[in-house]
C-alpha cells in the first residue's frame, strides 16, 4: 500500500526510504526488489529515491549500516553483570537480530551482496565493535590481550558461520545455537587463556 505523499525534512525522507527499503528488502530477495517498486510504497518519484541513493545496493548497505548500528546498541556490555551472563546476553542480542533481519543477513553472508566490499566492510566494522568490547570487558593487557584479540576474531566469525548455517535451515534450536556458541567460547578461553569464569558459570547452570 503506497505512503500518503507528504512533505519532509531531508532527513525524514530519508529515514523513510531506509524503511520502506527495509520492509521490502525483508519481503522479498535482493534480486525481485526494484527501486520504482520502493518509489511506489514511498509514494514519491523515483528521481527522489536515486536523489538519496544512487543504486539499489547503495540503498541495501544504507540499510543494513542502519540495522548493523542498533544490533551494536542493543548488545552493549553491562560491566555490573558476570561475563558468562554478558556473554548470553550478547548472543540473545545477535540471534534475535539476525531471526528478524534474515533476508538481509542471509544477502549479505550467502547471497547476491555477499562479496560486496561496502557491505563486507559494515560487517568488519561490526565485528571489530564487538571484539573491542569484549576486549575491554575481560581485561586483558599485554600479550595476553594480544592472544585473547585473535581469539575472538576467530570465535565472532564462528558465531557468524552458525547464525547463517541456523537461518539457511538447521535443524538446531535457538537455544541450541545459543549455548554451542557459549560453549564454544568457554571452551576456547579456557583451554588457551585459563579464564574459569565462563565454564564455571555455565556448569552451575
């Protein structure tokens, strides 16, 4: 149903467009969605839509740049509650992220834009967040921050891996995606960096 046409701001219409974009992206695959389809919904000209966006991927990488900031907003470290409890907290965060924006994850990991350097880069921004965060949150100094640096690069790129293999049609549950990649997490900073806060918290479960 096309928006009533109505006078913005710049910056309301633009907010407009990302969420029309946004509801049709999530309709529909990146390849159905045309951009006169997204100046219809909107109820403006396509010249307006290319005014703020030059090409349906600009559009996308403006979007998902939208949806990558409040993910990052949403998983914010609560230095008050004990890391094995921050640390569910953050994966609840991503997994209801990416079960609400499934379309646009899965277009940006495994489809059309998957190898698209400004959407990559949005989610190596992210990524780089998220590992300063918890960086800062376990403490660690030194060479040992070092080692605890590439551990988590190598775990949120696990985490990644799985939430895509989930939306693509796994068999495991939430929950279950959940506590594999805590476990993997534990497990990983125990053998290699003897914290014992994780895994302990997780047995008395």
């Amino acid at each position: 149903m096309p928006e009533a046409r109505r006078r913005l701001t710049p910056e309301q219409r633009r907010s407009q467009l990302l969420d029309v974009g946004a509801a049709m992206f999530a309709e529909h695959a990146y390849e159905d969605v045309l951009m006169e389809d997204i100046a219809a919904r909107a109820g403006v000209s396509r010249a307006l839509v290319y005014r703020y966006f030059p090409g349906k991927r600009d559009l996308f990488a403006a979007i998902f740049q939208r949806d990558s900031e409040r993910l990052l907003a949403a998983s914010e470290i609560d230095p008050a509650l004990p890391m094995a409890d921050q640390v569910r907290a953050g994966l609840d965060a991503h997994l209801d992220y990416f079960a609400t924006h499934k379309q646009n994850i899965l277009t940006a990991n495994y489809g059309a834009l998957a190898g698209d350097p400004a959407v990559q880069a949005i989610i190596s921004d992210e990524l780089a967040a998220l590992r300063n965060r918890m960086l800062e949150a376990l403490g660690s100094r030194g060479h040992a921050r070092e080692v605890a640096s590439v551990a988590l690069h190598g775990w949120l790129a696990f985490v990644r891996t799985v939430c895509v293999e989930w939306l693509l049609g796994s068999e495991l549950s939430r929950d279950e995606v959940r506590d594999l990649c805590f476990r993997a997490l534990s497990g990983l900073f125990a053998a290699q960096l003897g914290f014992d806060r994780l895994t302990g918290a997780e047995e008395q479960r």
